[in-house]
C-alpha cells in the first residue's frame, strides 16, 4: 500500500471512528446541550469534541483530493516491505506475551518471548539468550512483586499454584 | 527574593538528604542511558518508568523523574555525536555539527562541548526558573476556572500556531486526547460516559500512562526499529585525560553560543507546543547567523554542537515552569510528570507553592544538583555509554517492550489496560506514520478531565453566559493570544502570498 493511500484511507476511519463516538453518546442517552439548573450535560464535552475530530478528519480527506498534504503525493510504500517483517513480528510478539500472560502466567510467559526474542529474531548465542531468559522472570519478581508489592498475572489456576507453591519458598525463608 | 533564598536554601537541604540524593544520580545514570539510546528520549523514559517510582515518596520520585528528564537531555548528544543518529529528537540538531566532528576524529571534543554546554544552559535556566516561579505562581493564585480555562485553549493553541505539522492532524490529535480523557464517570453528574461495547472496564476510564507508555513505548520502539532496521554503526572515540583536559580549554570557543543557547532555550520551553525540540534548531539557527564563519556550520564546528545542546538543557526546565506554577505542562514529558503527580495525591497548579513546598522547593534544589550529578556522570562515564550504545536493538527492544507490559499492568493492576496500550500503541505508531503529531494527545488527555472541569464549573457559575470567558481580563487576554496563535499560520500564509506577489509581477 503506498503512502498516498494509506492516507486517505486513515482519513475516513479517523471520521468513522469520530462519527461511532458521536453515535456513542447520543444512543447512550447523555444530554448534549444545557439542563436547566444543572448546567451542560455530561455528553456535552465528548459529543461536540467528536463533532470536532470528525470535521478535522473531513478536512483532512479535503486536502488529500486537492493533493495538498506531502502524503498525498507520496507513492513510497507506507510500511517499506524491508521493515515490515521486524515491525509486524515485534507487534505480534507482543499481543502473543499479552495472552500468554493470561494462561500461563506472567513469567513463563516472559521467558518464552525472550527466548523468541534474542535467540529466534536477535540470532544471539544461547548464552545471552538464557542470561535473558534466566534473568528477566528474577528481575521483575525482585522489582514487581517485592519491590512494589503488585501480584502480576498467574494465569489459570494450575500455573497460579505453581507459582505460590515457588513463592512460598520467599515467605518462609526471607 | 530573601524569601526565595531562604526557600531554596530548605530544597537545597533537601536535595542532600540520602534518599533524594540517591534518587538525583539514579535519575541521572537512567537519563544519560535512555537519552544516548537512539530513538528513545527523555519522554520514553519518563513514561516507562513513572509506574516505578511509587516505590518511593512523591519528592524522591519527582526528583528522580526531573533528573531522568535532565539527564537525558545530556545523553542525546552522545547518539548524535558516536552514532549519527540522534538520541532523542531534541538532539538532532547536534547531530548536524556533532557528526562531521566525529568523522573527523573529534568525537571526544564534541562531547567535551556538549556536556560544558548542557551544564551551563541547565545552570542558567534552573537560575532563571527559581527566579520566575514564585512571582508566577503568587500571579496564577488569581486564577478562577475561566483563566484555568483560558490557559488550556492557549496551550493547545500553541500546538496548531507553533507546532509545524499539518493542522486538521494536529487539531484531531488534540480533540481524540480530550475526548478519550471522557472515558468513564462524568466528573459532575456521575453519569458513566462512552462504555464502549458495554465492557465495565470502561467506566475505569482510559488513564493518560495507557496511552503515554503505548505512543512512547511500544510506538517509539516500533518506529525506532523502522527508521534503524535494527542496526547501528558506530564511530571510534579515543579519551585520554590529556586529551579531556585540553578540551576543556577550548570552552572559549563556544561560549558565546552557549549563552545564547541557554536563554533562548529557557524562553522557548516554556511554550507549551515548542519545547526542548524547535528550541535546539532555533538556538543553531541563531548561531550560524551570527557566526563570523557560517560556512562552516554543518562540516564540524564545535559551536553547531555547543549550542542546541545548550539550549535543549535549557528548554527541559524551561517547560518546567509552567507545569509546577500553572499546572499547564510546557511538554509531553513534563504532561506525563503532571499526570504523575495527580497520582501522587498532588494538586498541580499554583497552590502547590503553598500546600506542597516541601515538594516544590526539593525539586528546584533537586535541579541544582542534578546539573553538577549529571556532568559529572556524563564526562566519566562517556565510555560506558558507548559500550551501551553497541548493544543490539534486539536486546534493548525486548526489554523495552516489558518494562512497557508491566508498567501499565503495575499502575492500574488490569490486563484490559495492557491491550489498550498495545492497540493505542500499534495505532499510535499508524497514525504518526502518516504525520499526525501524537504528542498534542498525550498532553490533551493529561489536560481533558482538568480543562472539562474548569469549562464546566465556569459556565455552571455564569449560569451558562459564555461571556464569562472574555469579561475576565486576564481570560480574555489568553484566549486573544490563542486566537492570534490559532490564525499565526494563516496569517503566515497571506504574508507569503503578498511577498510573492510583487516577485512575480
């Protein structure tokens, strides 16, 4: 997709997603205009800032026709074919660590986007790989759970027990 | 002005106190390193690590924040300079001057300059700011909810005058922070607000570090992976002591570009939309001008070097006034340190001068030493740096990316917030592809439930006149200021227009 496209085509799902807003608060009945004795109604602010985004996204499809932003004359790719494969998998690594977060928990999970992440992207040799591996899980227990007392996600239940029946060791020793 | 010696005397006090002062030189040593990684800068740094600060009281963790802010102000110069590419975008115009020095087998005097410079801008502009502060503070206690009002629509007004970028992109960058600000309970009624899809975690809202970590976070990491294709090239720096001390001497050189550097910068940070960014360009703009040897500008002066990095120093507190005396934040990353305070219980604005200032007078003492922690940090350690520097991208990122997850899950304890961050993210790194500015968001959406509320309880007061707005004097005066600002690139555009005319004929 070139550039020149990818633009106009942000252009009509910024005004899609301004127009959705509007319909949002319309439909969930807020009021829109001034309530005597109570002064504006709570859906004045989002509706007519949304009213806003819309004619700012109208605008800027306007100018694509009139070819006046750079974008719009530009047919260089929008995401290079070089770039897009570093870009999509980081992404989707991501997304992957997010649900893995919630099945196996926060810090298998972790170890196997390092282990992806150094070894399988990075090519790094097996020793930073596991020195990422190893020492990433220990570093956010020391930071999260014990410096700052937060209970990151276990995920299901057998993984949770695991976890405790590790964490157990912490209480009893320390 | 006893009072204000005596003031920071107390903060200067404070500063020295061992948890604080810990703070200054972490602060610092974080700044330094997530200032000199490309592509990451002071506001990255400052978003994925604010959720870690809680770990400590809100003085230390400002403190150690505004250090993180200073210090990797420092460090970018280290990426421009070693590496070519800048380290954060306020050090690009360093990079013009810092990378023929370099080719040329100067790295080490480039960085000699740099920090001399970054020290005396940070010096002039904290002396400036502890002179400005409290009479602009004692000014601001006049404010009702119409100038509070008033102030926020000049703040973004400088966004569409002054920041550059295209302006129906800059005007929807603005109104979807302020919108998304909404999420949740109305403020005033109690009313739940936009629940999309009738999920509950809606009515929680969409807190501003969800959409700070995901545009400076994931997004800045995406975007850095793209522009460097995960690698880097870098360039041999020798440092001997000799050779550091003969550095030194050469400050005459560059002072005079320093000096402008510095005031400049400080002026120009405090604006809202310019910052420590169009503040570097300017200030090298200004020094070629008046250099008796423009020409070599570009191909390794050592004032090209000295003075946006003069500046860019300058500018970080500069953009601090605003924020600690008005409560209106004069950059992204001071946004996100405003953002941070209201989770620390603190009002910002400028009451804190008089409910807080414990916490306002360690923060401006904390400045002080920060300066001299940071030089100092910055001229030993210059060789670990560069070693930091060679390190992968696949290594940095994975670690970024983390720090990203968990930082949001730590300040809201949702996983919800964490795929928003990712989709805003993602969306985030879409958007500024295609030249939508994405800072106006972040500091719109630290500023929505703050402008909402001030807007309402004006128009609650007046009983719904809006003249309210312009029957104030110092109202008024703001809101013609934004109107000049808003009309500045139109006017811009008329004036070239007649220019040109004339030529033609």
């Amino acid at each position: 997709m070139t550039t020149r496209t990818a633009e106009l085509l942000m252009g009509f799902a910024t005004l899609l997603v301004s127009l959705g807003l509007m319909w949002n608060v319309w439909s969930d009945g807020l009021r829109i205009d001034w309530v005597d004795g109570r002064g504006p109604g709570a859906g004045v602010w989002p509706f007519w800032l949304s009213l806003g985004m819309a004619l700012a996204s109208l605008a800027t499809i306007i100018r694509w026709f009139q070819g006046k932003t750079p974008e719009s004359q530009s047919l260089e790719p929008y995401i290079a074919r070089e770039t897009m494969f570093l870009v999509v998998v980081s992404a989707v690594s991501i997304l992957v660590l997010l649900l893995l977060m919630t099945i196996i928990g926060t810090y298998l999970s972790l170890m196997a986007f390092m282990l992806f992440y150094v070894r399988f992207l990075g090519r790094h040799s097996w020793g930073t790989t596991m020195a990422f591996v190893i020492g990433t899980p220990i570093f956010v227990y020391l930071l999260f759970e014990v410096a700052l007392t937060k209970y990151l996600p276990k995920g299901w239940p057998i993984f949770e027990e695991g976890f405790l029946w590790l964490d157990n060791f912490r209480w009893q020793y320390f | 002005m006893e009072t204000i010696l005596v003031s920071l005397a107390g903060g200067l006090l404070q500063a020295f106190e061992p948890l604080n002062l810990f703070m200054i030189f972490a602060g610092c040593l974080a700044g330094l390193l997530v200032g000199c990684m490309p592509g990451l800068g002071s506001v990255n740094g400052v978003a994925i690590l604010l959720p870690v600060t809680f770990l400590v009281p809100p003085t230390a963790a400002i403190i150690f924040l505004a250090a993180l802010y200073y210090g990797a102000m420092y460090g970018g110069a280290i990426s421009s300079i070693t590496l070519g590419i800048p380290g954060a975008s306020t050090a690009v115009a360093t990079v013009f001057d810092g990378r023929p020095m370099a080719q040329a087998g100067k790295a080490d005097k480039a960085l000699m300059a740099a920090a001399i410079a970054s020290f005396i801008g940070g010096t002039v502009s904290i002396i400036l700011f502890t002179l400005f502060a409290p009479p602009l503070a004692a000014f601001a206690l006049k404010f009702g909810p119409q100038e509070e009002f008033a102030l926020m629509l000049l703040a973004f007004a400088t966004f569409i005058g002054l920041g550059g970028d295209d302006i129906p992109k800059t005007i929807f960058s603005i109104l979807l922070g302020l919108v998304m600000a909404a999420i949740g309970f109305d403020i005033i009624s109690g009313q739940p607000r936009m629940i999309f899809f009738d999920m509950v975690e809606f009515q929680r809202g969409i807190g501003f570090l969800v959409l700070a970590i995901g545009i400076y976070g994931i997004g800045e990491m995406l975007w850095t992976l793209e522009s460097t294709k995960g690698k880097v090239q870098m360039h041999n720096v020798t440092i001997t002591w000799a050779r550091m001390k003969e550095n030194f001497g050469q400050i005459k050189e560059y002072i005079n570009s320093t000096w402008v550097g510095s005031f400049l910068g400080f002026f120009v940070g405090t604006l809202p939309a310019a910052g420590a960014t169009p503040a570097s360009l300017m200030s090298y703009g200004l020094s070629k001008t008046f250099s008796k040897d423009p020409e070599s500008f570009g191909k390794g002066n050592i004032s090209g070097v000295a003075a946006p990095e003069a500046a860019n120093n300058a500018a970080s507190t500069g953009s601090m006034l605003p924020m600690i005396t008005l409560g209106i934040p004069g950059s992204p990353t001071t946004a996100i340190l405003l953002g941070g305070m209201i989770i620390w219980g603190l009002r910002p604005g400028p009451l804190l001068f008089q409910e807080s200032p414990d916490f306002v007078w360690g923060l401006i003492g904390s400045m002080y030493v920060a300066n001299f922690a940071t030089v100092l940090l910055n001229i030993a350690l210059i060789p670990v740096f560069i070693r930091v520097l060679a390190m992968p991208f696949t290594l940095l990122t994975p670690i970024i990316f983390v720090l990203c997850v968990l930082g949001v899950f730590a300040t809201t304890d949702r996983m919800f917030d964490t795929w928003i961050m990712l989709i805003l993210g993602v969306g985030g790194y879409l958007l500024r592809k295609l030249n939508y500015p994405v800072a106006p968001a972040v500091l719109a959406i630290v500023l929505g439930p703050l402008a909402e509320r001030s807007l309402r309880q004006s128009l609650i007061s007046s009983q719904g006149d809006v003249t309210t707005f312009i029957t104030r004097p110092i109202s008024l005066t703001c809101i013609i200021l934004a109107i000049l600002l808003m009309s500045y690139p139109l006017i811009q555009r008329m004036m070239r227009r007649r220019t040109a005319e004339p030529s033609e004929n």
